[in-house]
C-alpha cells in the first residue's frame, strides 16, 4: 500500500512545503483540516490514484512543511497554495478540503476562480455562524497557558460525570490537546484579533463563487459544524449539500472508501 508514493520538498516565498503525490489523471489537490496534514488523505488518494493525479501538501505550520515566522492567515495560505500550483505547472484543478482546509481553498477559489474546476468541501470552517463568536472565546481560553492544566481538567471528571457533563469536558479536553499540538491552526482558528478572523470570513463573498461545489457533512457533528456547511450551501450558486448519517466530524479518517466514491461520482 502506498508503495508509488512521491514525497517532494519545494521552497516557496514563505517557506519549504513538503507534499505527497501520487497517480495519473486530472489534478485532484487535498488541503488537509485544522488538526492534521497530509497523512489524513493516504488511504483517499491511494483508492483513487488509478484514476487521477493526487497531491496532498502540508499548508506551511502544518506536517512536514516549514514552520516560518510569519504571521499566518488565511490569505497567506491561498497564496502559498496559487505559488505552490505555479511551480509545478498546474493551471486548473479540482479541490479536496476539510475544515480549516476548506476555508483555505474556498478562498482560493475566490481569488483565482479561473483556476478551479470543482470544489469538495467537508465540514468546512470560514462563515460567521451564531455562537461563533463565543466557541472562539472559549478556545482562546483554553488555549491559554494561564488557564487550567490538562492534569487539573483530568481530574473533574468525576464531577462531570456526576452532573451529566462528562462528554463536554472530554470534548474541551481533546480541543485543549490538538491546539497545543498544531499551533498553526491554533492561531489561525481562534488566536488571532477578532477583527482579522472576521476580515477573513466568506459569508459575503461565496455567491461570487461560481464552481460546481459539493459540500460533506457528518449529521452527528456539532451544530455549529451543521450551521456552517448550510450556510456554505445555501451561499454557492452550484453548491449542493449531502449529509452523511450517522457520522461526525472524522469522515475522511472513518470512511475514506465512501468519500473516494463520493469524490469520483461527482468530478465525473
């Protein structure tokens, strides 16, 4: 498994990206979400790499790319990504993202409309939904070293399951771990000024956005993740919503035979 895959190093403006590679076809680019990197698509890319030329970069601060001192943002990545597609002579291609990689691509598409042919997007970040706003305040929170220890959050687990609010905290808990884990994302999702984050936002732009669009979204997902991807498929003119029943937010990881089938069913 995985025995024809290319891992390549190229140095942009902003930094050495690293990316996985692999088969032959139409040009399929996987943008990796908040907490991951390119590991996340191997079993994808590997179904379908019969069929379509697959790459998979690490965004810069992520995996094995650079990690540059710069200040990131979402912008800075679509650019990196348009610099990176520059290099290897990709003119126009098809986009596959997750979460905060789909906030990344959609701005892409955005910026350089002529340069995608279709867009895939699961459990997508970068709208301004209700309680948006306070999720973010709350991970700032946690995010910060001032605020409780993992160790002391550990320990109120006892009292949480004795009022019900055991699955709450486990939550919080495995947050407070990937944002000290993927710092990049940290600051991109929740450590930046709240008026650079909302400047970013796609709510207002995403009519313009004139792609054929499908949008993947676990229907046990939060209700700010539900929120969200209505609002991306409300928004894009060809954009259509398809709920998976009875997952969450892990649809790449927990089903990567069925969202390759997905992806081929609506690219063809």
């Amino acid at each position: 498994m995985y025995s024809l895959l290319r891992n390549t190093r190229l140095l942009l403006s902003q930094g050495k990206i690293f990316w996985r590679e692999v088969g032959l076809g139409p040009d399929l680019v996987f943008l990796h979400g908040s907490w991951h990197d390119s590991n996340q698509w191997l079993e994808i890319i590997d179904n379908l790499s019969q069929d379509y030329h697959c790459l998979a970069p690490d965004l810069l601060g992520f995996g094995d790319s650079e990690f540059p001192n710069v200040h990131h943002s979402i912008d800075l990545a679509a650019d990196c990504l348009a610099e990176y597609l520059d290099a290897l002579k990709l003119d126009k291609v098809y986009l596959v993202a997750h979460s905060l990689g789909s906030w990344v691509a959609a701005s892409f598409a955005l910026k350089y409309l002529d340069r995608v042919k279709g867009l895939i997007l699961i459990a997508p970040e970068g709208v301004e939904v209700s309680s948006l706003k306070g999720r973010r305040f709350w991970a700032r929170l946690l995010a910060s070293p001032l605020f409780l220890p993992v160790w002391l959050l550990r320990s109120l687990f006892p009292l949480a399951k004795l009022f019900g609010l055991e699955k709450q905290l486990k939550s919080q808990l495995q947050l407070r771990l990937k944002m000290r884990f993927s710092p990049t994302a940290s600051h991109l999702l929740f450590r930046r000024r709240w008026a650079e984050i909302q400047a970013e936002l796609l709510t207002e732009h995403l009519s313009y956005l004139k792609v054929p669009t499908l949008i993947l979204q676990g229907s046990e997902d939060s209700q700010i993740a539900l929120s969200t991807s209505k609002v991306y498929a409300d928004l894009i003119p060809k954009a259509r919503l398809q709920l998976i029943e009875g997952y969450g937010n892990n649809l790449v990881e927990e089903m990567p035979e069925a969202i390759a089938q997905l992806i081929r069913d609506f690219f063809n």
